[in-house]
C-alpha cells in the first residue's frame, strides 16, 4: 500500500522538462529527515513525562518517489507498506503535522518564525534547499491549501534566525598557496586578493605540489561553504571537486577567439579556423614557458592572429594559421628593427620559438 504525503513542486528552467535534477534529490531526502525530527518533537511535546519517543517511532517511515508530475517538476511524495502503519498507529499524525509545521514555517512573513517551531531544527534548511539555484524555488502546500515558497533568500533567512552562518553551494576560483600537509588544506588566493582555507582531499596532493604558488594556474572549487548573513565567506566546510585550469588567463583569450564569426569587424573580417585555434591551443595552453610573459592576442582581418608582448621595443608576432609560418617583429633599442620567421610545423620549432622569445624579452627587460 501507499499513501501520498506530500507533493512539491519546483519551478526554474532546470524543471521545465518536468524532470528532477539528481541533486535536487538529496534536498526531498533532507526534507525527509526534517520531517521526522519534528514529529519527533511533537511528540515528545505531547507527552513530557517521556523522554525519548516509543520504540520503532519513526524507524518504519520512509518516503518513496512515486512519480514526477507536470508544471514544472511536482514529484509525489508517498510512505508505502509499513509506513502507513507508522502514519495510523506509532506516528499518531505526527509525521502530517511535521510535515504541516514544515510549510507553515517556509510560509511565514519574513522575520518570523512560527511559536511552535522549534529553533533547533532550523538548521536543517541548511540542506533543505540546498541545491536550489537564484531563479529557482520549491513550493508546499499549507494545511490551509496556500502556497509556501522556499527560495535561497528564504532557506538562508530560515537557517540565519538560530544560527549565525548559513551553508550553500560555492564555487571559487584561485590560486593555490601555500599548503598545510598535516591538516590537509591549502589556501586559495581567490581574484579579489583574499584568501579561503580549502579543505584537502588525499587524492589531491600531488596536484597541490606540482602548482602550489604559480600564478598562471588556477584551481576551481565546488563545495559547500559557511556565510554570515551579509553573504561574506566565512568557511569552506565541504569540497565536491577541485579542477585544474592550465594557464587560465591564456585559455580565456583564446576561448574569446574561439567565439568570433565571420563580420566581427563592423561586417568584415573573418573569424580565424576553429580547427586551425584548437591545434594552436593544445600547444600553448600549459606549455607556454612561466618566465614569459603573456602576450595579447588579437584576430587579424585574414582570419589570422597577431601576439603582442607589453615590452620595450613592441615585440609582436604575426601568425599565419594555415602555414603556421610566424614573423616576429621587434624594434632594438636603437631603433634598428629586428624581423625573424619561423614554421611552427613540430616540438623542436616550437622549443625553438621559446627559447627565442625568451632571448629578446630578457634581453629588452634588462
């Protein structure tokens, strides 16, 4: 047998198909386990000379997802076989009074908090919702057949009126500093030159090693993290990954490239060879030597590019992609100019090139 408990339903563009997002399930398993805290609770209320709730309470209630409704996503919410003893016998309605409570609390005006809620198990709105995006919300019925919204400016405000942090999902980007091996974290020097501490997972330690405190690098975290109630950074408490960007800087001008079409110059100008760029890419990207310094990169009219070093003497390369024939151009402190041409065809002319530019740049910062 089944019974229907409860039935939510999420809006966002995420539930437009009318499915439900694999993560979105460990929020109605988080909703689960409110529910049985509170209608532990409110027995426990109802009877004062217990101290604990009677044995096999709540140990036969269990939520199954039955089925996912249309109008956004409203997935159906119903305890089977046992549980529907737990609702008519041990539970004595306790679960649907949790569960009434529940949306009674998420209804409530800001600011407020219903009498009988208790404090306690706010806190749970820190996983309630959790995976909820900006544009997103989870709606319940209330007894009286309203509408309760649950938004993260709710679920935050929720968890903020018992404790003084409230916990999302974050996802920071860095560099790496220094590493702390005994306690297994190292620090994150996000883009705005603070710091967060990051916890350390086992299998990224050598990752930590090898790019701790070079800058052309960047690591991006997704995790779970603390924040005060004006949204500052207080805590990352949980990593769920931590990804490697090689050469991040390089890689973010040649994705710019990689978006232009024929026009992008008021109606002229060709876009330069995605084919051509992708090849170029994985010979740079996390082999462009450390001690260089980055070059601008610009499309050229033809469907080519031009490099260009902020340096003494305006360094510059101009790079045909489909002979891959470089001409570097420089002019020397006297004003003579230096020309040299290069194709790029293989490893050893591509060293070659390096070990050039890394001649006449150290050669004009000296």
């Amino acid at each position: 047998m089944k019974i229907p408990f409860v039935q939510p339903r999420f809006t966002g563009v995420r539930f437009s198909e009318h499915t439900l997002p694999l993560e979105v399930a460990r929020d109605l398993a988080a909703y689960e386990t409110l529910v049985v805290e509170l209608a532990k609770h409110l027995f426990l209320k109802d009877h004062p000379e217990r101290q604990r709730v009677l044995k096999g309470f709540a140990g036969d209630f269990h939520l199954h997802l039955e089925r996912i409704d249309a109008g956004s996503a409203r997935p159906t919410l119903s305890v089977v076989a046992a549980g529907v003893l737990a609702l008519g016998g041990g539970g004595n309605g306790y679960f649907e009074r949790a569960r009434d409570m529940i949306a009674a609390c998420i209804a409530a005006p800001d600011g407020q908090i219903p009498v009988d809620f208790p404090r306690e198990l706010l806190p749970h709105f820190n996983q309630v919702g959790r995976s909820l995006r900006p544009d997103e919300q989870m709606e319940l019925s209330t007894a009286e057949g309203s509408s309760a919204v649950l938004t993260p400016d709710r679920r935050k405000h929720l968890v903020l009126a018992a404790d003084k942090v409230y916990e999302r999902e974050v996802e920071l980007s860095g560099t790496i500093g220094e590493a702390d091996w005994e306690k297994s974290s190292f620090r994150l020097r996000l883009t705005d030159g603070t710091y967060a501490v990051i916890p350390m997972p086992e299998g990224f330690h050598s990752q930590a090693r090898e790019f701790g405190g070079r800058s052309r690098h960047q690591v991006t975290v997704t995790g779970i993290a603390t924040f005060d109630s004006w949204d500052k950074l207080q805590k990352v408490i949980a990593v769920k990954a931590l990804d490697i960007q090689l050469d991040y800087q390089l890689s973010a001008r040649f994705e710019a490239l990689l978006s232009l079409a024929d026009g992008w110059l008021d109606g002229a100008g060709f876009a330069p060879d995605k084919a051509r760029m992708g090849e170029l890419v994985e010979k740079l990207v996390g082999h462009y030597p450390e001690a260089l310094p980055l070059p601008a990169i610009a499309p050229t009219p033809e469907g080519n590019l031009l490099f260009e070093w902020d340096a003494p003497g305006a360094p510059s390369i101009d790079l045909d992609l489909d002979s891959m024939k470089a001409e570097f151009h420089a002019f020397q402190p006297d004003e003579t100019e230096i020309e040299k041409a290069m194709l790029l065809k293989d490893e050893d002319s591509w060293a070659q090139l390096f070990s050039f530019l890394g001649e006449i740049l150290q050669q004009y910062s000296a």
